[in-house]
C-alpha cells in the first residue's frame, strides 16, 4: 500500500493562524483593506490648505473619480461653492471652539459635482483631528450618497412652497384646526375674513370668533364630520370681527387625518356671502312687498269683477237679442240663395236645353259648356270658396284655366279664343306662377280640378 502523501496548500487556501490574524488586524494593512473594502467612502481632509490627504477607492462609485484622482487636490475641485463656504464656516467654528473634543462626531450634508457634472448629495459624519495642542489639523469623514433622499426633500420643499403660494393667494379663506376647535393654520383670506391678524388668529378658538348660536351650529357640524369621515359643503353662520363688524360666512369642512389615519383636527375652505345674503335680503323684501300688492291688487279685481257681472246680465240680454237678428238675417239669405237657384233651374235652365237641342257649332258648343259650367258653380255650395281661387286670375286667364280643366289643348284654346298658341302658353305660365306651381312637376289640369274638391 503506497504512503499516504500530505495535501499541498494553496496560496488561496491557506489560513492564517489566530496569532498572526491579530497582529493583522492591529496593523496598518487592516485599516487599509478595511477602508478598501466599505461601500461607502472614507476620506481625510487637510483643514488648512482644504486638500484631500486620503479618499478611499468607492469614492469612483460615488463622484466617478479614482482615488489618484483625487488625493491632493483642493475640495473645489469637487464641490460647488455654496457647499465649500459651508465647509470653511464649519472648520472656523471648530477652530475657535476648544472645548469641542476630537472624538465629538459632526453630521454635515454638502453637494459634490461628478465627473460627468452632475450634482451628488452627500451625508458626511465626520470629526475633526487635533494635534497634541488641541488644534484642528484635518478632517475625517465617511461620505454616503443621499441624492435620492435629498432629491425628494427639495421636491416635498417646492411642493409645499407652490401649495403655500396658493393658499396665500386665493380669494377663499382656508384654515385648520385641531379637534378642540382652536385655530392652527390660517391664509390671509381667512385672516381678513374672521377679522383676525395671524399671530392672533393661531390658538384662538372658533367659538370666540362666532355667537353662541352659530358656536352650537358650527359645533355640530364638526361632531357630525368626525363621526362620519364625510365632507360638509354649504355650512353658513355669522363672524363677529375683531373690530365688531358682522360678515356671513359659507364653508365647507373636512376632517384632516395622522400618518396612521387618525383624526388629528380639521379643515375648512370658506366664502364671504355677505353680499349675497344682504340681495337675497332684498329680493325677499321685494316678493313680499309683490305679495302685499297682489292682495291688494286681487281685492280691487273682486270688486270690479262685481260691477261687471251686473253689466254681464245686460250684455247677456243684448247678445240673445242679436242672436235672433242675426238668424233671421240668416234665414234670409238662405230664402235668397234657394231663390236665385229656383230661378236658374227653372228659368235659365230650359232655355238652355232648347239652344243646346237646336245643334251648335263646335265653337259655339265650346262656349255653350262655358256658360253652363259658370251656372252650376254658381248655383253650387261651394263656389264661393271656388271663386276665392280664382279672384287672383285675370278675366283673359280665367277663360284660358277653364277651358284646359275641360282638356282641351294650347291648340284648341287658341281656335276657341281666337289666339296665338303663344299667347296661350304665356296665359298658362301666368296661371302657374300665380298658383306657385311653376317649379313644380304638377300637371295643371290636375290642380285646377282639385280647387273644386
């Protein structure tokens, strides 16, 4: 059996007894691989000349320099100047106060500028060295990037600037009270409007901005809105003002809660409507004042309306008298139509069969229709309405429209009337125009048959 041979230790695998770890660890060459090692960034500053005298190498995550970068050149190099007044300002302080020990740890929050020249936020615990005189020499220091965090107190700083302008500059009064009811916050509108300077107005209770009755109201709407969590719109009481004046005062009120979504007080956007209350004050008086006139008004019109129910009887009297006149007048016109139709039917009408029975020319036929036509619609109920069509047609017209409701042609109206044809169609365009049918795709025959219906 072949001897057993002893394993080889690698560099890499090779460990340190514990003896030799601790004298390690109490060398210089710990604090180096040490300072190598930590993310964030070790640094050392010389406090006379501001140069930096060591950086550890996790300031090129930082600011995107290498340490050789770095080391030996002036802090300006790396911060804007606000950051480095700042600096100075902290290290002339230190100077001049000896009680400060060295050990005492100083938190500053300075802005470096990266290689690439973006802005960095640094917080840097440091303290600072003295010499065995008790003078400051330097400065050490652990920087850790807080441009995030910083970043976000710059944002919340001009949200709450921007939010601030606006309360301070609308035209609503807006302010906050704990749950006691006392004043915390309050814009300038809220100020002129309860009649309150602002130093005065924090602290100050609402119940001594407000009478005992409207104290009660506003009371028990803020209990309402602290038992419901629900928003009130449309509160309105009355303020007495410092100076004793009195404004009406309409506003809305919601409960303001904590971080843990506990009520904490509330908080309340209002309105003068002084103005608005003295018209509505107004305009009532005004209805009222309508109101008085119409009784007024309607008693007068009752006793009129009893005079004229006596001259009512009368009238009544007159009117039956005129109904009576005005059937006989009736009467007698219908005995004169039925009269003027017995004559024609027994009168005219023979005579008119024995010339038809004689025989006629077709121009004397033609004419003979003419007159025939004229008395039935003379004798018809309904040829006054017939002859209200035909007022707005000439004597010449009227001829031409019957003879084309008896169909006969441009042609044979012509030879009937002794015409041109021309002549003929003019009358025939007269009569469309007349009857506002000339744009229109009517047949004119057609139309002037349903004037009969």
């Amino acid at each position: 059996m072949p001897p057993k041979k002893t394993p080889t230790k690698s560099k890499k695998q090779s460990v340190t007894p514990a003896s030799s770890l601790e004298q390690f660890i109490r060398s210089s060459e710990f604090y180096r691989l040490l300072a190598d090692s930590i993310t964030d960034v070790i640094w050392v500053l010389d406090s006379e000349q501001l140069h930096v005298a060591y950086v550890a190498p996790a300031v090129e995550r930082l600011i995107g320099y290498t340490p050789d970068e770095v080391v030996g050149r002036p802090l300006i190099s790396f911060m804007p100047d606000e950051s480095l007044d700042f600096v100075e300002a902290v290290i002339a302080e230190e100077r001049s106060n000896l009680l400060i020990q060295t050990a005492t740890p100083r938190t500053l929050e300075l802005k470096l500028i990266h290689k690439n020249g973006s802005t960095v936020w640094t917080e840097v615990p440091s303290r600072f060295i003295r010499n065995h005189k008790d003078k400051v020499i330097g400065i050490i220091g652990v920087a850790r990037d807080c441009t995030e965090r910083a970043n976000t107190v710059e944002a919340l700083r001009i949200s709450e600037g921007r939010y601030r302008t606006i309360l301070e500059n609308i035209e609503e009064g807006y302010c906050e009270t704990d749950l006691a009811g006392n004043f915390v916050f309050a814009n300038q509108s809220a100020c002129q409007l309860i009649g309150y300077p602002e130093p005065e107005m924090i602290g100050t209770n609402f119940r001594d901005v407000l009478g005992p009755e409207n104290a009660l109201r506003v009371f028990h709407t803020f209990s309402k809105v602290f038992q419901t969590g629900e928003p009130f719109q449309g509160l309105d009481f009355e303020v007495i003002q410092k100076n004793g004046d009195r404004r009406q005062v309409e506003i809305s009120v919601t409960l303001i809660k904590d971080q843990d979504n506990n009520p904490s007080g509330f908080r309340g956007i209002g309105r003068d409507i002084t103005a608005r209350k003295q018209e509505e004050l107004k305009l009532k008086q005004a209805y009222d004042d309508l109101d008085q006139r119409v009784i007024e008004r309607t008693a007068e019109l009752a006793r009129t309306n009893m005079v004229l129910e006596g001259k009512t009887e009368s009238l009544e009297e007159a009117n039956i008298a005129l109904r009576v006149l005005l059937k006989k007048k009736d009467e007698s016109k219908k005995e004169i139509e039925e009269h003027m139709v017995f004559n024609v039917m027994e009168a005219v009408t023979p005579m008119l069969d024995r010339i038809k029975a004689a025989g006629l020319t077709e121009k004397q036929q033609a004419y003979f229709d003419m007159v025939e036509l004229q008395l039935e619609k003379i004798t018809s109920p309904f040829s006054q309405s017939l002859s209200m069509q035909y007022m707005k047609l000439t004597p010449a017209e009227i001829q031409v429209a019957n003879l084309i409701k008896h169909g006969k042609t441009t042609k044979e109206i012509a030879e009937l009337a002794n015409l041109a044809a021309s002549t003929i169609d003019f009358h025939r365009k007269n009569i469309r125009k007349k009857f506002n049918i000339d744009n229109q795709k009517v047949n004119l025959r057609t139309y002037l048959l349903s004037l009969e219906k």
